[in-house]
C-alpha cells in the first residue's frame, strides 16, 4: 500500500512481536449487518462496494466479527474481497453470540471460544486468524481461563496474535502474564476518556489502542465545542473526532465503520486532517464540559 493513498496519511504500526504493518486509519464492518447489527442489510450489493472502495483508499486493517449479523459481515467480507490482498490484516473479536431475538450473550466457555474460532476462519476462507481479539464483559471478569484458551489456540496455529477487548488496567496485565498483547479494543472518543492512562501506558510498550465507537457508537458524539471547532476548518464533526484520536497517540487505530461509500469516503479522509494547537486545545477542554 503505497504512503499516496488517503488512508495513509496518518502513517503506519507495526504490532508489536509481529511483522503486521496497517495503515492507522481502517475500517470496522460492524455497519454493514442489518439493524441493531442484526440480520441482513438493506443493501447488500452497497456494502459489498464499501469494501472494495475501502481497499481502493488504502485501507488495509477491517475490523469484523462471526457474531456481527450473526455471520453477515463475515460473509461480505468473502463475497466482496476474497482471495485476499496479501497486505489485508483481517481481525475478529470472539467472546459472545446472538440470540433470535437479537440479544448480545457473553460467553467464554473453552469449547465455544474455538467454535468461534474456528466459525470465523471457515467463513472468511481463511486457516488462521491475524489476530483474535478476546471480547470480555467488563472489569469483574475473570480474564485468566480465557486467556489460556487464546494461547492454547495461538500455539495451535489458529491464532496468529492475541488482542483483548472491553479490559481494564488490572485484566491486562493478567492476560499479559499469560500471552503476549498485541492490541486492546475498548471504548473511547472524544468525549468517553475513561482510558487515558492506559492509552498512554500502551503507548510506552508499542502496543495497539483501538477506540471501539469512535464516533459514539449508537449515541453520536454531540458537542457545542466540536461543532464549533468543525465549523470554523470547514470540516464535518466527525472528520474532526477522527483527526483528534489519530492525534491523540501514535499507538491509536482508527475502525469507523459506515455501510455507505460517501460516508467511506468522509471517514478516510480525517487520516490526512491536521488540527492545529487551538483547535486541539479547544477539543481536549471538551470532556470537562460534558
């Protein structure tokens, strides 16, 4: 992927103890199920663009799950990208399921960890994952059993590399002791900061921050302040959300996702956003005044 592309504009990271070199700003597949990330898209010839046209940009790291869907983002992925580029990192996040109503059930059992597995890399085509993110249900969890799982499976050749998802300060350094870490997927924006210390932490050891919701997820990011910011470099609030994460460390990768190429085309684009001092300082004073 050459360094002209949009996507590029941020740069690239190495995960750590890997030869995984992504863009910092890729794409989250999440969008392109149905509803509440449930059942089919209305669309389906649409999403299956937005893939091709996120390759085009520059895109190289797609952020997906079996569980999205369920099943239906994996499926787009194949239909649309399949055989693969060899500079395409493919990550999924195991950990829970669907329900028929639609529910999100967590589960870790040992034997369901490997189906998951196991389910993603029939669906995907693939013999082993790049990299499996853990996906726990909060800091109460016990991350240890899971956690052997993960390895046991990285040394059976399934797994390339381990990430975790949804942690704390405590979890990661658990999950540490047992496996190497190479990146952590928990919730962060501009406004939700609860994880500055350990973006900063992570930072130190190279290791991977990957901001789930970006953009707020289900309840957009809404500040008089971005808007503000927004509106005076004549960009959208999310351009400017994205610019400030890819700003915030070296060690943040960006997955927002969209199932239209418009919307595509706007998120890649905050890669080659470069907020000035005042502007970063009137979006750093945000999260105290929300």
């Amino acid at each position: 992927m050459t360094q002209t592309s949009p996507a590029a504009a941020a740069g690239r990271f190495t995960f750590p103890g890997t030869d995984i070199s992504v863009n910092r700003m890729g794409y989250g597949a999440m969008q392109l199920a149905g509803p509440h990330v449930f059942g089919p898209p209305a669309d389906p010839e649409e999403c299956r663009a937005v893939l091709k046209e996120a390759i085009a940009l520059g895109v190289d790291h797609i952020d997906t799950s079996d569980f999205y869907g369920p099943h239906v983002t994996n499926d787009l992925i194949r239909e649309a990208l399949y055989p693969y580029d060899e500079s395409l990192t493919l990550v999924t996040k195991i950990g829970a399921w669907r329900d028929d109503k639609g529910d999100w059930i967590l589960e870790r059992s040992a034997d369901f960890l490997r189906k998951s597995v196991e389910d993603n890399l029939e669906r995907l085509g693939l013999e082993r994952m790049p990299i499996v993110n853990l996906r726990m249900g909060g800091p109460e969890d016990d991350i240890a059993a899971p956690m052997q799982v993960m390895r046991d499976m990285q040394e059976e050749g399934l797994i390339a590399h381990i990430g975790i998802s949804t942690v704390d300060m405590a979890q990661l350094g658990i999950a540490r002791d047992i496996a190497p870490v190479v990146c952590v997927q928990n919730q962060y924006n501009l406004v939700q900061r609860g994880d500055d210390a350990m973006i900063d932490a992570l930072a130190e050891d190279g290791i991977a921050y990957v901001p789930y919701f970006p953009l707020g997820g289900f309840t957009p990011l809404q500040a008089d302040a971005l808007s503000g910011v927004a509106e005076d470099l004549g960009q959208s609030p999310q351009s400017v959300a994205l610019a400030w994460l890819l700003q915030r460390s070296p060690n943040i990768l960006l997955i927002p996702g969209t199932s239209r190429r418009a919307h595509l085309r706007e998120n890649v684009a905050a890669a080659g956003l470069k907020l000035d001092e005042a502007s970063l300082k009137r979006l750093d004073a945000i999260v105290s005044a929300v």
